[in-house]
C-alpha cells in the first residue's frame, strides 16, 4: 500500500499541468540559451508577466483569448524593453540584467501601492481569473478516475486543465521542431556560435535577438499562464527559485534537444516526488520532521544534478558535440 | 614590367611557363580580368595614395585613435576593381584596424569612404555585408557547432525562410534552400571541403576552417572579398590551392583585399600591393616595384626578403 501511495503520487507529477508548465518554460529557456545562446536567467518574470497579463485582462473581464493576447503582448513589450539595451552587452551582463528585471517585476507586482491591481503580496485568486477558463471546458461536471488519478473535471487542478497544458506542450515542441530545424533557426545557432560571423554575413544580429528573446519569453508568458491556473497569482510563488528549476530542466533534459525539456521536466518533478514521499513513508518523523524532508529532498536532487553536470554535460539527451554545459 | 599576373588555375611555381604561353598569344591575356587588370594598372604611378582607374572602394581621411596612438592614418586609398591587391607592414602597423573601420566592424574618428559609389561612413557591419563586400578574420572564425554544410548555408542571403514566421512553412523557402545547398557544395568542393560536409566545423583543422571561411564568405558572390590573413597556419600544400582560388576569384570578377605576411604569396598572386606603417599608407606599387622599394625593405621586409632563408649560402654569406 505504502509502495502503491509513492507510485501513485510520483506518477502523478508526470501528467500535473505545473510539469507542463515548466516544460513550457523551459521550451523557451531552450530558444533563449539552447539556439541562441542568451544566458536569461529571469525566465519567471516572463511567466509572471504571463500570469499577471492573462489574471488581471480576465478579472477585468475580457474575453479568454484577448487574455492570452494579453500576456503574449506584455511579454514581447517586454522582451523589447529587455533587448534593446542588453543585447549588445555579453552573455555574463545578460544574465545579470535578466535576473534583476525578473525581481523588479515581481517586486512591483507585490508592492502594496499596486494591491487594486495585482492584489500585493496576497496576488490574485483564482475565482477571479479561472471562471471563463473552466466555463470552457467541453467534459461533463464531476470527477473522473483515470487509472490510479482522480481530479475534477473541470475546476481548479482538473482534468481540462491538464488536456490544455499538454496540448499546448505537444503544439510547442513541434513549433520548436520546426524551427530547430529551419533556416531561421540556423542564424539563431550561427549567432550563438559566433554573432560577429553572423555580422559579416550581411545578417541583422539584433533582429534576430529579439526575435529569439520574445519567443521563448512568449513561451514563458504562457507557461505562467498554466502555471498559475490550478492554483492562484502570487509573485512569491514565481520568483528566482522557479528561474532556477526551469535552467535545471534544461540542462537535466539537454539544452539545445527538442525532447529535452519534456524530458527534464516529467524526470525532475517525478524524481523530486519519488525521493520526498519514499522518505516520508520510509523514515520515521521522529528521525527527520517533514520540513526537514522537503530540504533533503532538494538536496538529493541537486547532488544528482552535480554529478550530472560533471559526468554528462550535455543533458540526458543533448549533443554533447552541440551543446554541453561546460563546453 | 606590367606582367606580374598568372594564369587561371596554374599554380604559382609554374608562373615563367605561364609567361611564356601569353607571350606567344598576346590576345589570351586580354580576355580574362587578369589581363585588363595588369594593363590598367600599368599606367598608375607607385606612390602612396595614387587614383587608380577603375577603384571599387575608395577612401578618404580615415582615421582611428586608440588614446594617443593614430592607429589608422589614411590620408587616400583606392582598391582597383578585378584586382588582387595585398595590404603589408609590420605587426601594428594598422592594417586590421583598417579592416574593421571599411567593413563596419569598427567606428573611425574621421573619415568618408565610397564602395562602389555608396558612402559607407556609418554603415553598419551587415548592411556593409549585404552590399557586397565580404571579410574574414585573422583569427578565424567557424561556428563549431554547426555542419560545414550549416556554415556555408548562413553567408548565403535573400533566404526568406530566415523570417521568425516564414520559417513555420517550408514551402516558401524549400526551393531557395536547394539552390543554396547546390551552390554551397559546389564551393565546397572546390575547396576540398566536400567530404566533410556533414561534420561539426569544430573538427576541422584550422587550415581547413581558413577554407571554410573563405568559402563561406563567397556564398553570397561579394564583389570585394577582404581576407584578413588567409594563408595563416596553413600547410603548403593547402596553401597552394588557396593561391589557386583566389586568383580563380579575381579572373571571375571579384575583386580581392588581403592582409598577408606571407612574402611568397604576395609577389605571386598580387596584382597591386599597398604597404602600411604606423597607421599610415607609406608606399603602393606592383609587388616587384614595392618590395625593392628601400623605406619598405628598411621598414619590413628586411634585407634577406628575397632569400629563402632555409637555404643554407643565406647563412654563410650573414656569417
């Protein structure tokens, strides 16, 4: 029973909309870092952004989709505000910049002068953003078992919700396939090798940029979307820590593959469930207090990162002639 | 002494039996750019900053300053058009500099200078590119970890399918991607490259990245090819073939600037050369005139310049 109780609930990460998510997340982190080489390291002011967007315009009560239209929007104001005085700096200053961006806006977002709008610290609950959402849904009220899982149908951590996170997934990876492999993105590799070849090439390194840093910012927007939709906006919740799962997604997965975030994602989130409830069942609370486990856990995780960054570099599926960590 | 020039796709050391073969028939000589080259030149006198007759990038002014030290000091430069024209002097004396300041790459403090009639003052490094005029770099720069194939296809322009969107529908840029790839493996193959189309560029030797630079630069067919020190690091035999393309180049219509050390090469393959010191231009002439020039062989070269120095009676008669 116990041993069914591990399996049930680590297995259950594989299909959660958060993995889904961080897969999104970590899509664009690969558009970022993986084909161009742009060291962002504020991939959660991205989501944030994305999940403020899409949570404010539907409180506001606008339509579903000029939500997301939204969040895309302020994402790509974004990537622009970002772009156009970093790109020009190195990768080192880019990834300061990122970082201190994505704590500026998550820092706005939960000041108390902003409370009418991202509602402070409290950010915003879900009534107010997942109604439409949720009155979308084509499946019938109630829950549903599937195999070991049960969840609503409908509401907060359903089973329509996971349907669109993992559409979306599945639609992201093969608009990545595509652009991996396209002329484009070959430039976006050319300038991650070398942006003065690219240069004197007669292309536009700049253009190209941006272009890159709003769409995987665009995917970041709407990984904060699904993020926040089975739970509710809190600007705490998306702060640096989630910045740093998602480059450990990648990396774990391999930067610069197709499948590598999907893969990063279901593994870390599984892993990280299989090693905290095994621990839970397995050791007495006498020994280790629950808080304890949930540290332990993300100390066993990150000690398996090291070694995985020290014996295989590239990611579990990456190129290791492409992309390595420490190439 | 107007014929310096060598025939297409002989190699260098066959230059007198080349010679003799225009001497006989003096129309072949006119046919190819080599010819008109040599002949137009003849008329222009061996002095700095002469005009030359048919310049394709002209000059004027330019100058760069690294705190107190002019490190480009031009006061008038013209590249003659069809030719191989080959920029010297000592380390420092500028010559990369100046590079950097025609191709965009670097901003002068004064200066204007035309390509092809367009005033180039301010352009920048891409449009420069798009507008015909192609460099390489001294040290050379290959994108590892793409395919030789993948780094021959990024010179190549007009690729709609490098818009962010196009890219999605491979049917608006499928048919120029195989018109690309044919051109790119038809270079590929005249520079020895061929076979290893498909490997990371980062396995290449770095005589063979010097190939893949120049060949990719001439993916988007430039009218004027800057090499920064293309026979750098590279073995004779390779070397041999490299003379051979460029001189290929100049007699197919494009003309050619290079940065070379390389004594050998430049007296074979130059059709003008232009040496530089301290930043500014101290003598031009053909490659025989210039390099008995007394301020460049003092400047230079050195007095054993045309001395093979592996030569053992070199060292006797030092001694």
């Amino acid at each position: 029973m116990d041993l069914m109780t591990i399996f049930t609930n680590s297995f259950a990460q594989l299909i959660a909309p958060t993995t889904a998510a961080y897969v999104l997340a970590a899509i664009g982190l690969n558009i970022h870092f993986g084909m161009t080489g742009l060291m962002n390291m504020g991939q959660a002011g991205f989501m944030l952004l994305g999940a403020y967007g899409f949570a404010i315009t539907q409180s506001m009560g606008w339509n579903l989709f000029a939500s997301v239209l939204a969040a895309l929007t302020l994402a790509a104001v974004y990537a622009v505000l970002l772009g156009i005085p970093t790109l020009k700096l190195g990768p080192d200053y880019l990834a300061m910049v990122t970082l201190a961006s994505a704590e500026i806006i998550r820092i706005i977002g939960r000041s108390t002068s902003l409370t009418s709008i991202t509602g402070g610290s409290g950010g915003i609950s879900p009534q107010d953003f997942t109604t439409q959402f949720e009155n979308l849904s084509p499946l019938p009220e109630g829950n549903s078992t599937i195999l070991l899982w049960s969840y609503s149908n409908n509401i907060a951590d359903s089973w329509w919700l996971r349907i669109v996170a993992w559409a979306l997934v599945l639609i992201a990876v093969l608009l990545t396939w595509r652009w991996y492999r396209s002329p484009w993105g070959r430039v976006l590799k050319g300038i991650r090798e070398d942006e003065n070849v690219i240069r004197s090439l007669g292309k536009s390194v700049t253009k190209f940029k941006l272009q890159s840093l709003f769409l995987g910012g665009a995917f970041g927007a709407l990984s904060g979307i699904i993020f926040v939709l089975p739970r509710s906006v809190q600007p705490d919740s998306l702060g640096r820590q989630v910045t740093f799962y998602v480059w450990t997604i990648l990396l774990l997965g391999g930067a610069a593959s197709i499948l590598g975030p999907v893969l990063g994602s279901c593994l870390l989130w599984v892993l990280l469930t299989v090693v905290k409830e095994s621990m839970r069942e397995g050791i007495s609370s006498n020994l280790i207090s629950s808080n304890q486990i949930e540290s332990l856990g993300w100390v066993i995780v990150g000690v398996a990162l090291m070694c995985l960054v020290i014996f295989r570099p590239q990611g579990l599926i990456g190129d290791r002639r492409e992309l390595a960590f420490n190439a | 002494m107007p014929d310096t020039t060598v025939q297409t796709g002989t190699p260098f050391q066959d230059l007198p039996a080349a010679r003799a073969a225009r001497s006989e028939d003096p129309q072949s000589a006119a046919v190819d750019y080599s010819g008109t080259v040599a002949k137009d030149l003849a008329y222009v006198e061996h002095e700095p900053g002469v005009h030359k007759p048919d310049p394709i990038l002209v000059a004027d002014n330019v100058t760069r300053r690294f705190g107190g030290i002019a490190a480009v000091d031009v006061g008038h430069f013209e590249i003659e058009r069809h030719g191989i024209t080959a920029l010297i002097g000592p380390n420092g004396a500028g010559k990369t500099t100046f590079f950097n300041l025609m191709t965009g790459f670097d901003k002068p403090d004064t200066g204007t200078w035309q390509f092809d009639g367009n005033d180039l003052a301010s352009v920048s490094s891409e449009k420069v590119a798009r507008m015909g005029m192609v460099r390489t770099f001294q040290l050379t720069k290959v994108m590892n970890r793409l395919t030789v194939l993948d780094n021959m296809l990024i010179g190549a322009p007009d690729q709609p399918g490098e818009g962010m969107l196009r890219s999605l529908f491979p049917m608006l840029w499928k048919s120029r991607e195989k018109e690309i790839i044919t051109q790119a493996e038809s270079l590929l193959d005249r520079f020895l490259l061929l076979k290893k189309k498909d490997d990371y560029a980062g396995s290449l030797s770095g005589g063979q990245r010097k190939l893949l630079e120049m060949a990719r630069a001439l993916m988007s067919n430039p009218q004027l090819v800057m090499l920064d020190e293309p026979m750098a690091g590279v073995n004779p035999a390779l070397k041999q073939s490299l003379l051979d393309h460029i001189v290929a180049l100049r007699d197919e219509g494009t003309s050619v600037l290079f940065v070379e050390h390389d004594m050998n090469m430049v007296r074979h393959i130059a059709d003008w050369v232009t040496v530089m010191a301290e930043g500014k231009i101290v003598a031009e002439g053909p490659p025989r005139d210039v390099m008995n020039d007394p301020a460049v062989v003092d400047a230079y070269l050195g007095a054993h310049a045309n001395i093979d120095l592996g030569d053992d009676s070199v060292l006797q008669d030092v001694e």
